[in-house]
C-alpha cells in the first residue's frame, strides 16, 4: 500500500489540504516532558478515518488508530476480534488525512503477545503499509522485553498500562484499578519496566487518581491519562464519546458536544422532505442548459 497517495481533489471530498508546518516526531513528543515536568499536556485523541483526521489534525499531538474502532465502527463487543488488516486499512486513512500529529496505530490482540519477533513482524507491517510514526501496545513488565525489541530496531513503541481492554477477561471488567495496596504498586512497577525498557510514553487508563498522579511523577516519558488524573502528562479520549455519538459512555468521558442529537435531526428532517417529495428541489437536479 502506497503511504504517498496523493486524493485527486476533482473526484475526492477527502483531501487534505497541507499548512506551512512538519509533522511532529516522537523525539518532539518526548521533549515536552523534561526533568519530570510536562508545560503543556499533550493533546490526543481516536481517529479512524482521513476525513476525521482532517478535522482532529489541527487540534492534536497525536492521533490514536485505536482498536476501539472494533466498537465504535464495527459494533463489536470488545477489542479482541479487531485484526492487523482492519488496523492497518484505517492507520493508511488517517496519516493520509493527516500532516500535523504524529499517528500511532494499536497492535490488535493476538497480533504481538507470543514474541518479540511476531510483535516486530506485525509492527514493521503496520509502519510499513501505513507510515505512522509508532505502534502503540498493551502489558507492563511482561511486554518489556518486547518494548526493547521494537525500539532497538526502530520501532518507536507507546505502552498502556493499568486497565488493559485486551485483557478485559483476564480483569473481569473494566473497573477501575489500583484500588489495593498491591495493585497500586504493580502498576507503578509496570510503568517503570516499559519505560526502561524504551516506550517513548505511554497511555495511563481507568486507575485511581492518587495513583495517576504517583505514576506519573515516577516516570521520565510521557504519561497520557485516560481516566487517570489531570495532572497526567496529557489526555486522550475516544473521539467518538468525546462528541456525544453514544448514550452510555463511561464515567471518565467528558461530552464536548452531542452529535448524536445533530445527525439525529438531520436525517429526520431528510426524511420528511423525501416523503413529501420536497427533495430533490431545483437546486439539486441537472436540466438542459438553456
């Protein structure tokens, strides 16, 4: 797959349209954290298509192919039936709808936890279809050594830790953790394995605040909270949830708008002009010229 393609914009509603600036670099992002603090968070969230992309582009450090397109665009119960091929064909759409924030594309489940070797396999197809800028996967120390295979051959690695979707079974739900003493400290303890072992930063989701705030302040990358604390290095969200395009979403989700209301009504008010036959009207037919 071309990473170069270029959208004819005589045929195509999707085409970027480059401003006067580079694109970021892991090395940038890395920097905003210096001696343990972070000026300004870092801003990332989903994206999924070219055309959201676009839109999220000029607002975002980082844009964030997330395996939670299993849910938001396919209607699948969870993460776990998400495959290299679907992250791959949506990472290729949003670094051509990009040219400012550096992507990041999730390791579906399946696709990185036997080895080393299968996660360089899948992450150097993923960078090579795609060119995204790094790979994103989940797991504390047990992914450590995987973490210092990629990075040691190029491949820039953002961790997640804490509440891990891909190991929703082995968790037994999505509830926040480190509420126990043990808990607390194993996920300090993972925190600091994958950054030793080269994660450029890492995703901090659904854990207690006190934690968050500990963790963060533990660390030398970038922490990007998700459910986590505000003073977290940065923040991602589903962007999808961010916007109001469901009616349950989880408690650490702020509504920045509710879209869902907005489509809602345009596709009633579509409807009803259709029905009358007051659409298509002048305006939208082709007649001979006169």
């Amino acid at each position: 797959m071309s990473t170069t393609f270029t959208l004819d914009t005589a045929t195509s509603r999707a085409n970027p349209t480059p401003a006067p600036m580079k694109r970021l670099t892991v090395p940038a992002i890395q920097r905003r954290k210096f001696e343990g603090q972070t000026g300004e968070p870092l801003v990332m969230l989903t994206a999924y298509t070219a055309r959201q992309a676009q839109l999220l582009d000029p607002h975002c450090d980082m844009l964030l192919v997330g395996d939670s397109l299993g849910q938001v665009i396919y209607g699948l119960p969870s993460t776990l039936p998400v495959t290299l091929d679907m992250m791959i064909a949506h990472g290729a759409a949003v670094v051509r709808g990009s040219y400012h924030s550096l992507v990041i594309i999730d390791m579906p489940f399946g696709s990185y936890e036997a080895s080393p070797q299968q996660a360089f396999a899948s992450a150097s197809r993923i960078m090579a279809e795609t060119g995204a800028a790094a790979v994103k996967l989940e797991g504390g120390q047990a992914m450590a050594e995987t973490i210092a295979f990629l990075s040691q051959r190029g491949i820039p690695v953002m961790a997640h830790v804490g509440l891990t979707p891909q190991a929703v079974n082995a968790l037994g739900g999505y509830g926040a953790r480190g509420k126990s003493q043990q808990e607390h400290a194993k996920i300090i303890a993972d925190a600091r394995a994958v950054a030793d072992a080269g994660a450029f930063a890492m995703v901090l989701e659904g854990v207690m605040e006190e934690l968050a705030d500990a963790l963060t302040a533990s660390v030398d990358v970038p922490v990007i909270g998700i459910g986590a604390s505000a003073r977290c290095d940065g923040q991602v969200l589903v962007t999808e949830d961010m916007l109001g395009m469901f009616e349950r979403v989880p408690r650490f989700v702020k509504r920045f708008e509710n879209i869902a209301e907005t489509i809602d009504s345009a596709a009633a008010r579509y409807a009803a002009d259709v029905r009358a036959r007051a659409f298509p009207t002048d305006d939208q037919v082709y007649r001979p010229k006169k």
